[in-house]
C-alpha cells in the first residue's frame, strides 16, 4: 500500500502563498518604521499621526485584516486552473429533451465493444419510470426509448446499472433502484432483455448501488456501496435525525444473492455518502469519494487496501474534488477523470460552484491530498445546483464520453446531455 491514506500531506503551494502574504505585511510594517526612523516623512501633521500609537495600531490592523483576507481567498480557491467548455456545442450531444418533462440522474455502462453505451434515468427527479437508451457508435447518436419491464415504472429512485461477471466468467449487467426495499433487474444478453425489478434483501438505502467494486481475488464476488439516513434500511423508518450511514453489501455470485448490509461508516458531524469508487493504478487500493451534505465540509475519501475487509477514517478532499456524486475513470495516459456535481462547502467559493465540471489529476493526488492538474467546466447550469449525477466512459481512442442532467438553458426543464472530449485536445487550451 502507498503511504497511509489516512495523513494529510502538507500542501506546499498554499503554506507558500501564505507565507508571502505574511511577508507583504511585515514589509508593510517595516515600510512605515524607515520611513519614520530615516525622516522622510517631514511634513510635520503627517508625522504626528504616523508616530501616534493609534497609528500604529490602525497599521497593524490593516496588516492583520490583509492577511485574514488573504486566508479566506485561500480557503475558496480551487487551487488549480479550470478550462471552460460550456460554448462548445461542437462537444455537446443531447440524448433526450422533452418540453416541460423533467429528465434526471443518469447512469451509463461501456460495453466490451468500445462502442456501445447504455443509459438508464428516471423521468423525474430522482424517480419515476426507468427511462433506458442506447449508443451504437461511442455517443455520437442515441436511440429512441427502448422497451423496458412494466415494472421499471414504478421505481422510486435514480437507476445505476453495472457490470459484473459470474463465477464462469459470463457477463452480466445488474440494474438497481433504491429506497424500500432495495430492487434489482438482471440483463444476460447485454441490455437486450431484463428481469422485473425484484428485492435483493429485507433493506432499503439512497442511491443504490452508487458503486460496485469486483472482489479482484474471488471470481463473481462484488462489494456493493450506498448510505441512507435511516428512512429506508429498514422496513419500518427509524431515523436518527441528522446521521448518515455508508453501507456496503456483498455477494458471491454475481448478483444472484446479496448480504445483508454492513455499516463502513456512522456519522452526525459530517454527512458522507454517494460513495464513489475506483481502484489504484495497480489494483491494490481502492479510493471512495464522499459527498458531504451538510456542506459544512468538503468533500471526504476513505481507503481500503484489504479489498473491502476494513477501511481507513475520512479525511477531507481538496477544494477541487469538493462537490457530489464522484464518478472516475482512467485516461489512457494514466490520469483520472472525475466528473461531479461542483458544490463548495461553507466559507469556500468556486468559479464553477452549481455546475457540471470534471477533475483530471492522478491517483497519488487522491493519496496525497494534493489539488490536481486542472479542472473542466463541461456545462454551466442554471438552477440551484440541481445537475450532473454524471456516467463516465472511455472509448478505446481516448475519447471521453460523459453524460449528465441539468438546466443547461435558463428556466427550461432540465435535459440529458453527453459531452465527447479529448483530454490531450482540452489541456492545449491552458496554454495559449
């Protein structure tokens, strides 16, 4: 395992730029000392006032205030550059747009062919009928709406689908729809057909499955990851009012059976959840970042280098990664691209805040706790932050292809969209 996950590394640009706003305002002090001290401030009123305490104390006021204000941009700075993409419709395809519907909250899954993309999202905020579509050629274009089972219309929550493979190596895509109970529907032929929506299990949670993670040791095992607030793990609700919970649930057999759910993490200072997972670059750590929905604090990460067994305590995430529901993939070069819902903690700003942006930064940034390489806003959104629950893919050329929900137009319905993009291509742009 790299160094532990758990320390926070000492961020050297920021300590630096504090230093010389300290520096700024001891040479101001300083400043004013020679002038006095070397006569020439001769004008007699002037020199007065500049010997007078109060003066001085006024001065050094001042110099305190500069260096406060001097924290407080610090605190909203993001730290690293963002490049803006929000005109480029060349970038841009809708996959569905319907007057006055609110659509919402997609998931998407690559397909083995590099080409074909799924997408599943409720008509509605959060829930309603499972809406699900398809992509033949890497995003370019979407089909109409494709049958689905007579029960996907009674889901109560925002769909994800994944992909497993059972025990003999034959692949699967599990589709989850959450509150109470925890509901699955099963494709084995890629998408092409699927079960009703059944129970996994007597529990309920929020988001579910936001992500789920192959136990790499044990062929058709997967670890699944949700939380809920005490509404729905159970049958009848018993909430504790303000505690989050993240759970995690496991099966052995690709889905067919799944256990009951077991609490990584319980909290009432800080409200973690929307778990977003992704391996290190060798397979043998797994990172989750953490929605904070107190925005009282930034963003979270946890760690686990037992293959689920046992996780390190959250710490907090930079400015950069701060907002909701995490999605990561890998660049062909190495690096990670993050797409998220971008929404700043108290006392911080972002440039971006309300909007669909993504990070590109390595892994050991996520170790570390560093800021990144830079940050991209795919799409400004106009209302209240209500965007981006984002799918993520990457085609065999690169291409990223990442899907979201917003009000992407000023007092229209929110609507599906897919930005297609090259890393390389955008990263030219932070130089001219």
């Amino acid at each position: 395992m790299p160094s532990d996950p758990g320390e926070i590394t000492l961020n050297w640009p920021r300590i630096r730029r504090g230093i010389w706003r300290l520096a700024i305002c001891y040479h101001l002090i300083n400043a004013t000392h020679f002038l006095l001290n070397q006569n020439i401030i001769m004008n007699r009123p002037a020199l007065q006032l500049c010997r007078s305490v109060h003066y001085q104390q006024v001065l050094l006021r001042i110099a305190i205030w500069l260096l406060s204000a001097g924290s407080w941009a610090l605190a909203g700075d993001v730290e690293v550059p963002t490049i803006d993409l929000d005109n480029r419709s060349d970038l841009q395809v809708v996959v569905d747009r319907q007057p006055g519907q609110y659509l919402g909250h997609p998931t998407t899954l690559l397909l083995e062919d590099g080409k074909t993309i799924l997408c599943v999202y409720p008509k509605g905020h959060g829930k309603g009928a499972i809406l699900y579509k398809r992509s033949g050629d890497g995003g370019m274009s979407w089909s109409d709406h494709l049958p689905t089972p007579k029960n996907w219309e009674t889901s109560k929550e925002t769909p994800t689908i994944h992909r497993v493979l059972t025990n003999d190596g034959k692949k699967r895509i599990l589709l989850f729809s959450g509150l109470h109970p925890v509901r699955q529907s099963i494709s084995d032929d890629d998408g092409l057909s699927w079960t009703e929506l059944a129970p996994i299990g007597g529990f309920g949670g929020i988001v579910t499955m936001a992500s789920v993670v192959p136990v790499l040791s044990k062929p058709g095992s997967y670890t699944a990851l949700f939380h809920d607030d005490g509404r729905y793990i159970h049958p009848r609700p018993n909430p504790v009012h303000g505690r989050f919970t993240l759970y995690q649930t496991t099966t052995s057999d690709a889905g067919d059976n799944w256990s009951d759910p077991a609490p990584i993490y319980v909290s009432s200072e800080v409200h973690l959840c929307e778990p977003g997972a992704v391996f290190s670059p060798d397979k043998k750590l797994i990172a989750v970042l953490l929605r904070e929905n107190r925005r009282k604090a930034n963003s979270h990460i946890i760690f686990s280098g037992d293959e689920m067994a046992s996780w390190t305590q959250p710490r907090p995430l930079p400015n950069a990664l701060t907002g909701d529901r995490h999605t990561a993939q890998y660049l062909p070069d190495g690096r990670l691209f993050i797409s998220f819902r971008d929404i700043p903690s108290q006392g911080n700003t972002s440039p971006t805040a309300n909007s669909w942006v993504a990070w590109v930064g390595h892994y050991d940034d996520l170790v570390k706790g560093t800021p990144g390489d830079f940050r991209i806003l795919l799409k400004k959104n106009y209302k209240s932050g209500d965007c981006a629950y984002p799918g993520v893919e990457v085609l065999p050329d690169g291409t990223v292809v990442t899907t979201t929900y917003g009000h992407w137009e000023k007092d229209q319905s929110p609507y599906i969209l897919s930005v297609r993009l090259k890393v390389p291509e955008v990263e030219k742009l932070l130089h001219k």
